[in-house]
C-alpha cells in the first residue's frame, strides 16, 4: 500500500472521472485503436463470479499506469508491472472475507492489495467531499452521527439526559496472535506479523495516542475498596491481572462500543489484553469533550466502573457535567438491591421507556464477522470493523429510524392508556391518595436497603456486650460497660439479657436472610437459562412457599418476595409501579421534531451544493449526489412511517419543520 502513496492522487482523480461517466464494468476502448501513440497492455481480471484476459488501451498523456486502469473500472494490485485487476465492486457483507474469495494465498494477497487500495481511493474522496460540504471539522462527524438525538433545534425543550448512550465490549470479535512457538515447543515467542504503515482513516476508531493519556489514569486506583459501590469486589470481569491469563492466546480480546439509543455507533476502541478497561475511559473522556453535560450512559458493569470513574482525573470533569452511569435493564438482576436503586434505569428519571441495552442488539448482528477476522492483520481486523459499522449506520440503523421513533411511540401511548385503565384501580386497593406516594415509598425501599448493608448501630454494641457476658471476658466486659454507662452487671435472668439473647439469636438468621435476598434472583435467572429453575427446590423440604417463574418476572421490586416478611422490618406490603411513557412520549416529540427538520434541511443543503459544483467539478458534483442518495433513498419509507405516527390516537408532537439551533 505505501508504494501507491505517491499515485493516489491522480488514482483519485481516475476514479471520480470513472463514477461520473456512468459505467459500472469495463468496457474496452474502441476509440484509438489505430492511434500509434496508444499502447496495449493485456492482463487478467478478476470479477466476483469470473477471470478473464482482457486488453487495456492508455494514452501518452496519462502520467501514470494506475490511474489509466482506474480510469476504466479497475484496481491494479502492482504499480510496475500488474499481473492480475480487480473489477471495482463493493459488497459489504460481513460473510464476505479475502480468505473466502480467493483461496489461493497469492490471489489472497493480491486481492488484499486491490482492496485496500480501492478502500483508501473511497476515503480520499469522502475526505474531498467533507471538505466541499464544510463536514471536516474536528469531530463533525461525532457531532452528528445521530440526527434524532445530536440535530437540535431553535427553542427545544431540553431533556433529563440530553443523550443516552449505551457502551459494552463484545468478545466475540478477537484477534488470534500469530506467533511462532518457543524453541522448547511450549512457549510462544515473538510475533510474525510484519509491521505495517498503514493507518485506519476513520473517525470511529480512538487513536491509540488518546487511549494512552487515559491509561494513565489507572494507575493507584482502588476499585475494591469503596464504601459507596454497593456492588464492590462483585465484579471480577474488571480485574486485569484475572483476565490477562486467560485471553492471553489473543491481542486484540475484544471491541468496545458506545451506541446511542437509536443504534449509532458513536466510538469504539480494542480491548488488549494488557489493559482492557482503559478503553471505556478513553470512550467517555472523548465524548465529555465533544458533548458535554447531562451525558447518560448504559453499562452492566456501571456500577463498579462508576467507582472507577470517580477515582480517575476524569472524575471531578464527569461531575461537574453531570455524567450518570446506569445500568441496563436485561443486567439489572445481577446487581444488589441498593446498587439497583441508584443505577438501574427501571428507577431513573428523565429515561423513558428506554433501556440502555442497544450494544447487546448491535453486537448480536456484529457477531456474524468473528469468522473472517479472527486471524486477520491487526489493520485488517480495524479496517472490516470499521466498515461493517459504517455500512450498518448508514443502512441499517438508518432506514430503521423512523420505524423504532413509530415503535416506541406506539408502545408509550398503550402503556399510557393502559396505567390510566388499571392505576386507579390499583392506587384505591392500597389507599393512595396521588401518585407522589410512589417516589417515596421508592425512597423508603432504599433507606430499607441502607439499613441492611449495616446491623442497627444501637444494637451492635449491646449484642457485643452480650456475647462477651457469655465468654467471660472480663477485660472487655468492663470496656464495654463503661461504654453503654452500665452500672451493674447484666444477669441471666435481668430482661436486658433475654432480650439480647433473643436479638443475637436471631442475628444470623437475619444476616442470612439479606444475604439470600441478594441471591435468589441471580439464581433463578441463571437456572432459567438451562431450563433448571425449580429442580433444587423440588429436592428440599422448604419452610416457605415456593417462588414460580411467572411471578418472578412480574415482581418490579425485590421488596415484593415473600420471604422478606421475615426480616427485620416487613416491606412487602407496598407495591410498586412506576411508568416512564410519559418520558418516552416527551423525547419522542423532540426526536421526531429534530428528523423531519433533518430530512428538509439535508434534502435542500445538498441539492444547493450539487447544483453550485456541477459546473466547475462535475465528477465531485456526481460523488455528493452519491452521498445524498445514502440517506435519502429512504426519505419516502421515513415520512410515511412519521405520517402514521401523526394519526395515532394521543399524539402530542408535530411535523412541520423547525429551524436548526446554529
């Protein structure tokens, strides 16, 4: 690739000339076949279903080979002397791999050449157009790469959150190390990679350089010891040391992704196996930077990953913006109930009907590209990645936009209709007289939790006094005494003893029972999975009526168990319900104000862009239609999705256009 640098300017310009003549295949030129100053060069191309010797005509006033076979539809693999052309045809299908297109390691190799040097001319002019557009500067991408939640208006109410962003690592996506074995036959010694000068152009990716600054902030950080993480030490996915082992046979382990809540990739970064959790960092310094305040992000492990934030330098920047880390709602039964409350996007304000678990969709059909880059240069592996993201964005996730604003809308409005069917019902069952009662009682349900992450302090020395009364301890008893201001010593018979008899006999069971209020869901999720729940409870003798799958799945709060009558206060008499649709209704008019905004805006600025160029730069006028056409093929399938929005019954937004806030 590096010796094409110095032809990759005139190889543009051919290609630019090549897309505005309208052909799609090469076509040999009649014209000047009996020119003496035209010369012939006949050499093999490939297509995707067939190869062929073809002649090639270039003329003495093309400086260069390259760009003349470019200027007919194809892409050299060899600037001296080429052998084999590859036709210019561009299938992104993330099935599609070089390994599987030519099995022959020296058509691999030469396809692998014409690919890059196809893929490096798409980004020379994308890069000519982002600069005809005014789209290069720094972070422009970014900046828009989701119209409904970064396409604001003049005079929108702001929201809670002012984007929602999810962010996970996937692993499916590794990278095997080529390396050879050690002379002993059981180690593994340096890599065989060759070294590479190829660099990524693409704005998604983090640069290795910023990635470094925050591994930095890793260093002297105490994420296990924190009083305030609930889920403290729960997490060991997090741990380094841990999981350097057993990814060690991989470079890269992993990708980490932040999408919006439409979909939008926004940034990803490698999971090495050096240091995995720098890259999550990296994420949220980058868009702290480039978006500022009121950021919310979903993260399974948001919790423990909070403790981390706010230990780094990065956390006096991420408060002072209004950061919140959430955690999505699929991975809210593997946390602890107070972790729940303040992290868990069930009980969050301001987030609607969304649930921050966007990555596990996007990852579910990113998956199907783990078999053709496992093995895969380190630039290759980055270079189908970054393709398949961008191609899902622009195709995908894209077209799909309006059908998820029609989806959501749709579900908010019969949540809506029916909490007002059943709500009243249920509020004058338990004698509430407004709907306020349910943040307090959701207050009162964390202060409860508060309480058991701790014994009563008022009982603690007592029961201490108590037990020592017990073992004859005669230099603590009389620490303790003076203490509690004791003034004759407690007997067996005084009911200050039976009473903490009484209390310290049943502390283990009460220990034991929030403990196991902890686990029980956990477990019945992880049983479920191997269609296993119950079998244990079918081989135990249980004190306590046995908990069903289906009521499980209804419970809102874990205050709702049964089992939890039994502990030190009774909390499952009050229930829990809490609709968000109202939220969703709010963003959803915004979002949906913002697209029709975009549609007119998009239409109209590149349509005056077009028409200016066409005159002075008609291949470059031709490549910003191709660009119009990205989006606006599905402009038609767009407005009859937000026309039928408009019709349904309770909407509260509008269609007409707004004005873009500047």
């Amino acid at each position: 690739m590096e010796a094409f640098r110095c032809q990759l300017d005139a190889m543009t310009s051919a290609y630019l000339q090549w897309c505005a003549s309208g052909k799609q295949t090469r076509v040999p030129e009649a014209d000047g076949a009996d020119d003496p100053t035209t010369w012939t060069l006949q050499l093999t191309v490939v297509d995707v279903f067939s190869a062929e010797k073809i002649g090639f005509m270039t003329k003495p006033h093309i400086n260069f080979v390259a760009s003349a076979l470019v200027c007919q539809g194809v892409i050299p693999c060899s600037l001296i002397t080429p052998t084999a052309l590859y036709c210019i045809s561009y299938y992104c299908n993330p099935h599609f791999s070089i390994q599987a297109y030519e099995f022959r390691h020296y058509l691999s190799s030469q396809f692998s050449i014409a690919f890059d040097v196809y893929l490096q001319l798409i980004a020379n002019v994308d890069s000519l157009v982002d600069k005809v557009l005014h789209h290069n500067s720094l972070n422009w991408h970014l900046k828009h790469c989701c119209l409904a939640c970064m396409y604001t208006l003049e005079g929108e109410q702001p929201l809670h959150f002012s984007i929602l962003y999810a962010l996970d690592g996937n692993d499916s996506l590794e990278r095997i190390q080529c390396k050879l074995l050690s002379e002993d036959g059981e180690g593994q010694s340096t890599s065989t990679e060759l070294p590479t000068c190829q660099v990524l152009t693409c704005d998604r990716y983090l640069s290795c350089k910023f990635v470094a600054v925050c591994h930095n902030y890793l260093a002297d950080l105490d994420l296990q010891g924190s009083e305030v993480n609930p889920c403290a030490g729960h997490w060991k996915n997090m741990d380094d040391q841990k999981t350097k082992k057993t990814w060690g046979v991989y470079d890269e382990t992993r990708i980490v992704l932040a999408v919006c809540r439409h979909g939008f990739s926004l940034l990803m970064g490698d999971g090495v196996v050096n240091c995995d959790t720098k890259y999550p960092l990296a994420i949220i310094s980058k868009l702290l930077e480039v978006f500022g305040k009121d950021l919310g992000r979903g993260y399974d492990i948001s919790c423990q990953f909070k403790t981390m934030l706010d230990q780094s330098p990065l956390g006096p920047l991420a408060h002072s913006l209004n950061h919140t880390c959430l955690v999505g709602t699929f991975h809210g039964h593997a946390h602890r109930h107070l972790c729940q409350l303040d992290h868990l996007t069930t009980y969050t304000k301001g987030l609607g009907l969304e649930d921050l678990e966007t990555c596990e969709c996007t990852f579910s059909k990113s998956n199907v590209l783990a078999s053709t880059i496992q093995y895969a240069s380190a630039f290759h592996w980055r270079q189908s990645i970054s393709g398949y993201f961008k191609h899902n964005d622009d195709y995908e996730v894209y077209a799909n936009l309006s059908k998820f604003l029609y989806d959501n809308y749709k579900q908010a409005l019969d949540t809506i209709h029916e909490c007002e069917i059943t709500l009243p019902g249920l509020m004058k069952e338990q004698d509430m007289s407004n709907e306020q009662v349910f943040e307090k009682w959701l207050a009162e349900e964390n202060a409860y939790l508060e309480q058991l992450s701790h014994e009563p302090p008022e009982e603690t020395p007592q029961m201490e006094y108590w037990e020592q009364l017990i073992k004859l301890t005669a230099s603590n008893v009389q620490e303790l005494e003076r203490k509690l201001n004791i003034d004759i010593c407690w007997k067996p018979e005084d009911a200050e003893w039976q009473h903490m008899g009484r209390l310290f006999t049943n502390r283990e069971y009460w220990q034991a029972l929030d403990h196991l209020e902890g686990l029980v869901v956990t477990w019945i999720f992880e049983l479920s999975k191997m269609n296993g729940a119950g079998m244990a409870a079918h081989m135990m003798n249980l004190p306590r009526c046995q908990l069903h799958w289906d009521e499980v799945v209804e419970y809102a709060f874990l205050s709702k168990f049964d089992l939890l009558r039994d502990s030190r206060q009774d909390i499952s008499w009050k229930p829990s319900s809490k609709c968000h649709a109202l939220e969703e209704v709010q963003h959803l008019n915004i979002e949906i104000h913002c697209f029709v905004t975009y549609i007119q805006d998009e239409d109209q600025y590149l349509c005056r862009c077009k028409e200016q160029l066409r005159a002075t730069n008609a291949p470059l006028a031709h490549q910003i239609s191709i660009c119009h056409n990205v989006h606006g093929h599905f402009n038609t399938l767009h407005l009859k999705y937000l026309y039928n929005i408009s019709q349904l019954p309770g909407f509260t937004g509008t269609l007409a256009p707004g004005i873009q806030y500047a």
